[in-house]
C-alpha cells in the first residue's frame, strides 16, 4: 500500500496539499501515477500536455476484468486541475467532521474529492480481490478552462462504452441526466482615439460602443434551460485618452440547441448594431466550448449510478445540470457517461468544503457501481 496516504481522507488532504491550478498538474499527476503503480498498476500518459499548454497529460490507468460472469466494463473520470488560487493551502478536518481549506482560498474537492475516491476504491477492490468486468481510470488537466484534457484524449483507447465522473457540487445521490450545450463569443470593437480633453468629438470609444452593447443583451437565467454572461472586459491605454479598442467575452450556454443558435444571433446583432450607433467597428468570433447531451431514467447509464446509490443507500434524484464537466466530452465522442454529485460544497470559493462521511461514502458508491455493472448484462 503507497504510504503516504492510509485513507481517503487522508488520499484526500494530500492531494488538496498540492497547488494545481489549470495548466500546472504536474505534482498532482505524479502522485496519483506513483499511487497506482505502487498497487501494482501500469499508468500510460498521453501527449496531451503539450498540446494544451499543461506540464501533465491524462492519465490511463485499467484494472482488467476478473469476473468470470461477463457484466459491463466501465470507466472513472476525474481531473486534477483547480481554479486559480488566491492564497494558501492548508487542508484541515474540523471537529464537526468536514474538511476546510485554513489557507483562505478554493479547498480543491472539485476534483480532487473524486480522484481520492477512485483511487481508493482502486486499492480496495485489489486488496480485497472483488471480482469486477473491467476498470479503466482516466485522469485529465485543464478541465476548469474548457475541458481541455478531456477534449485531447483519445477515446478511442478506451475499452468501456459507459461511465461516471464525480463532478457536481451537491448532496450524494444526485444524478445529472442532462448538461448544456456551450459557446462563447469573443468581442472586440475598435473606434478611434482622440485626446479626451482636447479633441474628444475626433474620437469615437470602443468602451461607450461595447457598454451599449452589453446593456442591450440578456444576460442570466433566460429561461429554464438558458443562460448568458459576460465575464470579461478590458478596454483602453489611459484615463485621458479615448479608447480605440475594448475586448469582451460572453458565455452562452442551453440545453436547446435552437435556442442556442439563435441566442448567439441575437447577440451578434445587438453588438453591431451598437458598434454602428457609435460608429465603431465590431470584430466577432463565435467558438464551441462543448456539446450537450441528456439521457433518460431508463438509459444504461443511470440505471447502473441509481442502482449503486440505492444499495448504499441513497435515494436516487435526477436533474439538469448549468454546467459543462468531462462527461459532455465523452458523450460526444460516443461513450456514455454521466455526472454524479458527490457532496461538494461551495466550490470555487474560499467556503468550498465536503464532509468527511461523503469522501467515504462516495467510495463506497464507486465499489457499489464496480458491482452492479460486473453483475450487469
């Protein structure tokens, strides 16, 4: 058994130790490697790093079927990024039994809660020799900026055809049936600069045309299946200088895929209307973050994650994610897969915690999967 961990919790706060924000997984992908090869596992990594601007790929690792009874073979995913932090690291379990970051920044349970997990439930279903119809774990970086691991494996070299990331922040027993299709819309207007006090009437402001724009559009919860933002603006060279240049970026993201598309039109209209009203120019390009994707309750997948919730115990809730995770890759590229909640809370934020009974639990949850899918057919 690797000896630096002797638990998941204590799998857990290790990993949490470790600062690796998207891009810089490196650590991280390290220790998880070494743990699973000091279980006796082979771990390939691909060439994904590179490509993507990260130090690590994603990670392969196959636990090869034991059961003589045939049963579906799955897959695990997790990723080892986080968001950016803004402080410390300090992974601590308090006396009311949760684990809090004291550095004053993101704890890192998203994701780092389902790596813990995976690999523990790896040790055990080794140490304890359960029978199983195939395993395979991937690992991926760059997943908070786009899903960018996911997006450069191959999933071709994948044997199973079904699987489950743990990446939804909500109680355990959740099961997301659905996730939104995704774009963004990078911006840039161009006007022309003049000297705001002496000839300001000679300049036309990218930064009026761009605030036009964006007090026309409709931003966030449009309906119960859509939402839009802009999250980024940047614009101008200096206080006394009209601004011949501002750049911004929207987020659109539906379940519907024709709501999708004409969201994104009425949004290109209204930015060069109001880039005309200024008598400014409007530069557009309009990018595929993912797909969505949705299944139903009799699908394979959620039969098997309703199954192994409810034999642990947990009554099984389906929903509608807002949110894009490695599973809307993987559904894409023709592997099913969905995301379960797995009792993350708060995260993102310098409040992000989980309690020390979902991180056992949620390997119980995995082993409980591991066995309905090898008693499957």
């Amino acid at each position: 058994m690797p000896s630096w961990a002797r638990d998941v919790v204590g799998l857990f706060t290790e990993l949490a130790s470790i600062a690796s924000p998207p891009g810089s997984e490196r650590e991280v992908a390290d220790r998880v490697r070494a743990y699973l090869e000091d279980l006796g596992l082979e771990v390939s990594e691909d060439d994904a790093g590179p490509r993507i601007g990260a130090n690590a790929g994603n990670l392969l690792c196959r636990l090869e079927a034991t059961s003589q009874n045939g049963g579906i073979p799955i897959f695990l995913c997790a990723h080892f990024d986080t968001v950016p932090l803004a402080g410390g690291l300090d992974p601590v379990v308090g006396e009311d039994g949760v684990v809090r970051n004291a550095g004053g920044t993101i704890l890192g349970a998203d994701n780092k809660a389902a790596v813990a997990a995976m690999l523990e439930a790896a040790r055990l279903i080794l140490s304890e020799n359960r029978p199983h119809a195939g395993i395979e774990l991937i690992f991926t970086p760059k997943e908070e900026v786009g899903l960018q691991g996911a997006k450069a494996f191959d999933a071709d070299r994948l044997q199973a055809g079904v699987g489950f990331v743990y990446d939804h922040a909500a109680p355990i027993g959740e099961i997301m049936l659905g996730a939104p299709h995704a774009r963004q819309i990078e911006v840039t207007m161009r006007g022309w600069a003049a000297h705001a006090g002496i000839a300001p009437e000679e300049g036309r402001s990218a930064i009026v045309a761009a605030a036009r724009a964006i007090t026309d559009f409709r931003l966030g919860r449009l309906d119960e299946e859509t939402t839009a933002n802009v999250g980024l603006i940047a614009g101008g060279t200096a206080k006394n200088i009209v601004p011949d240049r501002c750049t911004f970026s929207i987020d659109v993201r539906s379940h519907s895929e024709a709501k999708l598309a004409e969201l994104v039109r009425e949004l290109l209209e209204t930015i060069t209307f109001a880039a005309a009203l200024e008598q400014c120019e409007a530069e557009t390009t309009v990018e595929e973050s993912y797909l969505g994707y949705r299944f139903t309750r009799s699908d394979l997948p959620v039969r098997l994650a309703s199954a192994a919730l409810e034999r642990e115990g947990f009554q099984p809730r389906l929903g509608l994610g807002g949110g894009g995770a490695d599973a809307n890759i993987f559904n894409e590229r023709g592997r099913q897969c969905v995301n379960l909640a797995n009792g993350m809370a708060a995260i993102h934020t310098p409040d992000e915690h989980i309690a020390v009974a979902d991180l056992e639990r949620m390997v119980d949850v995995t082993l409980a999967l591991v066995d309905v899918a090898r008693d499957a057919s």
